[in-house]
C-alpha cells in the first residue's frame, strides 16, 4: 500500500537580494503511513513551514518528488486536494462573520453538506459560541475554528501546523483526544508542534527536519530507543567518594559525567555490574537508577539547539549557499 504522504529530496531554496541565497530544504524525506498521527518537528527555521507549503501547491519546489495519498503533486492537487484539510500557519478569518457563518460560507465553496457544519462545531468544542463573531472569540477559539475548518470536508490527510497554538491546558488535553479519534476513525494526520511532550504522547511517528534535511524518522518507541544511550544515576551513601567512583568506572571504560550529588554514566548494559564494581572499591551505592530519554532531550541533541549557559543562540536554520558562512546553529540559549 502507498503512504498517504511521500517526500523524497525535497530541496527548496530561497533567492533575496537583500538576504542572499538560503537553502531551506536540501533534500529532505518523509513518509507518512495510513491511520497514523506523525509529528513532524524542527527547530524554528528548519524548514517544516516550507515543506507543508510546498506540499500543499502553495510554494514551488526547486527538486525532489512528493505524492499524497499515492498521487504525484503538485501534479494531483486538483484530484486529491479534497482529501486533504490543513492549517498552514495562523488562517485568517472574517471578523464580522461568526463561526457557523465562516465554516458555512467555507461548506458551500467545498460542495459539503450544510449539517457538517454543526458536527464539526461539535467536535472542536465551539458549538455554545458558534454564532458570535469571530473578532470577539480568543486566540483559542480561532484556533479551534481553524480546526473546524480543516475538518470540514473530512479529509483523509490532516495537517496541523502549531495546532494547540493558544489553546489552554484544557484545550491541549482536548486536542490531543480529537486528533486521536480522527485517527482511529481512519484519517491520517500530520503535526507539526513545539510542545514535544505533547507530540511524545499522541503521535505513533516523527519526522525530525533540522538544516533542511531529515535526521530522524520512525515510531517513536524506536527513535527514543535508538538515542537512548544506556544512561544510569548513581548516588553513592557518601557524596564525597562520588571522584573515586568516576575515576573507577572511567577506568573500566564507562563515560561519566560528575554532577554535584550524583554520576551519570552512559553506555551502561547491566546496571549490576556498576554496583559491583563500585563495591569492590568499597563504594557503596544508594541509588542506581536508569535514565529514560524523552522526545525533548533526543530533539535537543540531534538539531544541536540545546541551551548553553551563557549564550545566545541565534535562530536560523536554513543554510546560506552565497558564499557566507553557513548560519548552522551553535548551542545556545534564546537569541534575538
Ligand atoms: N518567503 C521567504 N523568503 C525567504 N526566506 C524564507 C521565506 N520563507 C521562509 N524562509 C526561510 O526559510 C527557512 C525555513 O523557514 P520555515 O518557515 O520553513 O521554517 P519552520 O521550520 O517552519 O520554522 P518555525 O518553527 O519558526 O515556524 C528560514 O531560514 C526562513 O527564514
């Protein structure tokens, strides 16, 4: 069977006069199966924006293939552009129109049947506001009317750029229960979010682009175990033997990082071996606990945007190809 979404050596490069020549994709794959929920997440300027545009016939690729739904687009986009419903950055809407107004006006442009309008008010919660208008409604609301509106001709393929953008803690939760009963009903849906704990416990896959290019992809069960080191925490019953143990393990061939309290050691197969070891230095341990790798950390390492104490990381990830150094980002903290 052919995955909903298909992209191979996308490249796409940006020409100013002003900011000279950028390499935002630079050959960049992915591929999303049926029924999934798949995040797609990037440091800010990688190159997610300009994939989804480029996908969606709003922008033009400078190389590379991409299909939906088995079809080639941009070619196919008039045949499958009906089977797909997406958010691209933040929809402008009416502000004198109410949501029932928008989403009906939207409903006969699309040929879909007028009682759509009511289930999708339904579903993203905006039934009891739907006929105020949309200037009064909060960044939430809209965000949640946006939804409504990509939901409108229920789409095989979802795409949602930022889709809890401004939504509360609640509206996060109820999200994140939309998105999952869209995918067990059978649709596809692609995410693209900061929030990565969010994209840990809804999405079954990732796409993770940095540079314009992908540097990881799978489950994501699969993509924490392949970045999982074998990290454990040890604390010892006195702080103090804590550079005797380091110097131990480090002996035998472990890596260790001191912290004030505790060691962290990596590339560990069997935690007992630590403790034994230790023990026969007369070092006795309080704690040996191993250290499970989460979505943000493995995110963090692999587009190397980590905080760095002390520095300001500047935010551009595409890559200029006219002569000047490359702008790859350094670690860093937020920049200007
Ligand atoms: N119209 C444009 N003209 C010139 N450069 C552009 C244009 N659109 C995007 N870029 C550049 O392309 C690179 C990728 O931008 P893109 O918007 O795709 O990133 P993104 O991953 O969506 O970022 P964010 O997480 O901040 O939304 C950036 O360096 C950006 O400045």
């Amino acid at each position: 069977m052919p995955a909903v979404l298909e992209i191979e050596g996308l490249r796409k490069t940006y020409r100013s006069r002003r900011r000279g020549t950028r390499n935002a994709l630079d050959g960049f794959d992915m591929r999303v199966e049926a029924g999934e929920v798949h995040g797609f997440l990037g440091p800010n300027g990688s190159g997610k924006t300009t994939t989804l545009r480029t996908l969606l016939g709003l922008i033009r690729s400078d190389g590379g293939r991409m299909s939906i739904l088995g079809q080639e687009v941009p070619a196919a986009l008039p045949q499958v552009a009906r089977q797909v419903g997406a958010i691209v950055e933040s929809p402008q809407f009416f502000p004198h129109f109410s949501a029932r107004d928008t989403l009906s006006l939207l409903a006969s442009a699309d040929e879909v049947p007028a009682q759509r309008v009511d289930e999708v008010l339904e579903l993203v919660g905006l039934r009891d506001r739907a006929g105020e208008r949309v200037k009064t409604y909060s960044l939430g609301m809209k965000q949640r009317l946006a939804v409504a509106s990509a939901l409108l001709k229920s789409p095989r393929l979802l795409i949602l750029d930022e889709p809890a953008n401004g939504l509360d803690p609640g509206g996060i939760r109820e999200m994140r229960t939309l998105v999952r009963n869209l995918a067990e009903s059978g649709m596809t849906v692609v995410l693209s979010s900061h929030i990565l704990g969010e994209i840990q416990l809804i999405c079954d896959s990732v796409t993770i682009i940095s540079l314009g290019r992908r540097v990881a992809f799978g489950p994501v069960d699969e993509v924490l175990a392949q970045h999982s080191s074998g990290g454990v925490r040890v604390r010892l019953e006195a702080v103090m033997d804590l550079p005797l143990a380091a110097n131990a393990l480090h002996g035998n061939g472990y890596r260790v990082t001191a912290n004030q309290d505790h060691l962290m050691v990596s590339g560990v197969d069997k935690p007992a071996t630590i403790t034994r070891l230790l023990a026969e230095q007369g070092l006795y341990v309080s704690e040996l606990a191993p250290v499970t790798v989460d979505l943000e950390s493995v995110f963090l390492e692999l587009t190397n945007t980590a905080p760095v104490p002390g520095q300001h990381r500047q935010v551009d990830h595409s890559v200029r190809v006219d002569g000047a150094a490359p702008s790859a980002p350094t670690g860093g903290g937020w920049g200007a």
